[in-house]
C-alpha cells in the first residue's frame, strides 16, 4: 500500500481535527469561518473534486488545503465571499478562522463597549442587539412566567 493509499480517519486541517469520512466540503465546513460555499469555491480554485471524502486525500492535498485555508485571502476568490471586509484595523479585505476570528469577534465587541454606542451598551446589559424583541423572549433569572392580573 503506497501512502495515497491509506485511508485517514482524522484530519488536521487549521489546527482543528476533521472526521476523514465526511465529504470534504462538509468536514471543511465544520472551521470556525468556513461555511459550504467558501469550502466549495475553496476546493474548485485548488482544483480538488468536490465529492470527494476528506480522508482520502493525499499529505500533499492536505497540505494544500492547509494552507489555503489559513490564507484565503490570498487565493484570489472574490471579496464578498470574505468574513472581514475592509478590517477597521487594517484596511484591507481579510478572511479570518478559527481562533483568529472569535479574538477578532471580542475585540470589536470591547470597542463598541468601549465607544459606548447603542451596541455596545446592549452587549454590555445582555440585551439583544439586532433588534429583536424583548417582551417575551430572552427571559433569564427568576422572572420567566408572567401571570395575567385577575379580573
């Protein structure tokens, strides 16, 4: 059995480890960052079948993915398909994953907390922050049911 060969039931893919049975746009799909369609353009711009399982591909496959997917913004897919367009602190179009991302979530919600704008004052209350309503729902503590007034 040559090493393309061997079956490989866990893959390390942008420090996360990715079930080798799964297709390998799906097991992509499971990286904080990379959803089903940037893990499809992701695979067609490396020229990977998408149909594919995600533990038969070669070291040197891997190995691609790898990379591409901790540098995506350098592949030369289109701007939208991007989780951090225009970064306020570096100006330019990035994609971010993993770890990378959940700091990057923490620190704009610290500055908006910061700047103390609207919300930023409703992360910092624990209120919902797009606008959904609150009356009945997202309830916490010991006031969950609310009774009607007797007539």
């Amino acid at each position: 059995m040559s090493e393309e060969e061997v079956f490989k039931h866990i893959v390390r893919i942008a420090d996360k480890d990715l079930p080798g049975d799964k297709n390998i746009v799906y097991a992509l799909a499971l990286i904080k960052g990379i959803g089903v369609n940037t893990a499809y353009a992701l695979c067609r711009k490396l020229g990977i079948d998408t149909r594919r399982k995600l533990g038969s591909l070669s070291e040197e496959e891997i190995r691609k993915v790898d990379e591409a997917v901790r540098e995506l913004h350098k592949l030369g897919l289109p701007a939208w398909l991007y989780n951090r367009r225009r970064d306020p602190y570096f100006g330019v179009d990035r994609h971010l994953v993993g770890a990378e991302l959940v700091l990057a979530v923490k620190t704009d919600i610290e500055l908006m907390k910061k700047i103390r704008c609207w919300k930023g004052i409703r992360h910092m209350l624990g209120l919902k922050v797009r606008g959904q309503r609150t009356r009945t729902t997202g309830r916490t503590g010991l006031t969950v049911g609310v009774r009607k007034p007797r007539k």
